[in-house]
C-alpha cells in the first residue's frame, strides 16, 4: 500500500461571507459566519482521506484550545495524526476570511503554522506546501530519502529548488511569474528544465495542465456556481496525489481533481462540500471534452474567459 504523507499547515478559519467589504470603522452584517480548519496541506491530507487515500499529516499546533480542535477534525475525517507536534508556548495558526460574493473575491488575515522540525520518513509520498517545505529546505540531513515529493507553490515558494520536487504544482500565475512569458506550456517547460519531474498548473475556471517530459494534457474545469473557493486550490492538490495514487494517468488525474475542485466550491469553508471518490466519478461525465490539442488549449489558456 503507498504511504502518504501531508507536511505543513494546520490552523483555524473564521469566515465571514458578506455582499460588500466594510470601510473603515464600518459594521457590515455578514450571510454567514463559520469555523473551520484550514490549512494548504491539511486540506489537501482531508481531499485525500474522503477520496478514500490513506494519508497521515504532520505539522505543528500549539497546546491550546484552537490546537485540540483542529487536531480533532483532523482525525474526524480519517486523517492520521500520530505525526503532529503539539507544541507549549506556540499559538496554533489561524486566519480570518472575508468572503465578498458581490466581486467574487476574498481577504485573508493569517496568523502562519509554524514549521516542523522534524519530517517523519517511512512514506512513499510527501505533499507539501510553503510551511512543509521549509521543513524539507531547514532539516536536509533527516530529508526522507525514497520518497517523492509533491509540492503546493499557489502562495509562491521562497528559495525553491525544483531539483527536490516530483511533482510540481503552481497556480498559472505563479508558473508565469517565476518563469516568464505570457505562454504557460513554454513556461512549464522551463520549470521542467530547472528539475521538476511533472509539472501541474491550475487556472481555476479555466482548467488546468500537465506536462510529463514532452507530453502535455489539458482538462477543462467542471461548470459550478461557487458558493465559495476557499480551499479549491488544496483540494486539487489532494485530489490530484490520491489519482495518481490510485493509479490513474495524468490526463485522467487532472480531470478527476478538476472535479472535485469545482465540487468543494459548494460550501462556504475548504472542507465540508470536498466529495468522495463515488460522487467525483459520477460527475466526470459532466466535464466538457476538450475542444482541441492540449498545446493549443494550453497556449492561450490565459485568453479564455472562466
């Protein structure tokens, strides 16, 4: 069985959802107000489990009230938890969302996770986003030799190095900025070329990419009115490791994770509306067939409207 592992984040949100964003010293009466855990890697370990992956998490929270709740909705979900460090004197990570549905935007306050100071070894997979990979980057001589390496970068990664990472998964925009251009697949390309084995880049409602050495595939994203998209982004992380888990190719995997993606979008916070792995097949066949080669879709993936 492959062994899998989440390293990074774990923290609380507080999300309000209201039609317009309050001024200054202004009161704005929110639709909805909820709790929830939060976190890249933490979400991403949660799309896993309900996905039906084995998956544990490590990370740090603090020994606090905020800590234990978190930690409990964590393994409420199947997620295992042997591998987080309940540390005194920290405060757990947390964050505030704003929600504004009038501009289908959101505003996040955060206070960070601390990073861990230890990587568990053992896994056949290890999915990190920006707090697990300093991890990686801090503790080199306890790195877990064997196990590949998938890697969050939609909050840009600082000193990254793509020599470590097998699977390489930015957001569009940040795939442009670090490697230039106003063309994706050149772009992935290049990030390819500085050391990552495959590369994945999401565009929201645009879809996403893949490239494998010279084999590029393009998914569209499954249609959804959003109630929010908080968390989308960490759900197609897990979703798109548990495919390639479960043994599906990488063309399949991407639409598989388009489609839970768009799914999660359902509920106000990261995690309730993430689908299991029943509803997400189900719904594969209402995702649209590309409408041409996956380089030419890639190319100008930038001109389409979501």
């Amino acid at each position: 069985m492959t062994r899998v592992l989440c390293l990074g984040s774990l923290l609380l949100d507080t999300i309000a959802v209201v039609h317009r964003l309050p001024g200054e010293d202004e009161r704005v009466e929110a639709e909805h107000i909820v709790l929830a855990g939060g976190g890249n890697a933490s979400t991403a370990a949660v799309a896993m489990a309900r996905l039906g992956v084995d998956v544990d998490f490590a990370g740090v929270v603090g020994d606090d009230r905020i800590g234990r709740m978190v930690l409990d909705g964590l393994a409420a979900e199947g997620v295992g938890t042997d591998h987080v460090e309940v540390r005194r004197g920290v405060e757990t990570g947390a964050s505030v969302v704003v929600v504004n549905t009038d501009s289908a935007t959101r505003t996040i306050l955060t206070r960070p996770a601390t990073t861990p100071t230890a990587v568990p070894g053992g896994f056949d997979w290890i999915h990190v986003d920006k707090v697990g990979y300093r991890a990686l980057r801090e503790i080199p001589d306890r790195h877990p030799t064997g196990a590949r390496i998938s890697l969050d970068d939609g909050n840009p990664v600082p000193d990254l190095d793509l020599g470590m990472i097998d699977l390489y998964v930015p957001t569009a925009a940040v795939l442009l900025e670090r490697f230039g251009g106003s063309d994706p697949l050149t772009a992935a390309r290049r990030a390819r070329d500085a050391g990552a084995r495959t590369v994945v880049a999401t565009d929201g409602a645009r879809g996403s990419f893949a490239l494998d050495g010279d084999a590029a595939a393009y998914a569209p994203a499954l249609p959804v009115v959003p109630l929010s998209s908080l968390g989308a982004g960490d759900v197609f992380h897990g979703a798109l490791l548990a495919a390639v888990v479960l043994g599906r190719d990488l063309p399949e995997a991407i639409r598989f994770a388009n489609v839970t993606a768009a799914l999660s979008c359902r509920a106000v916070d990261g995690r309730s509306g993430i689908p299991d792995r029943r509803e997400v097949d189900e719904r594969l066949r209402d995702l649209p067939v590309p409408s041409g080669p996956a380089p030419d879709l890639i190319r100008d993936l930038l001109t389409r409207t979501g």
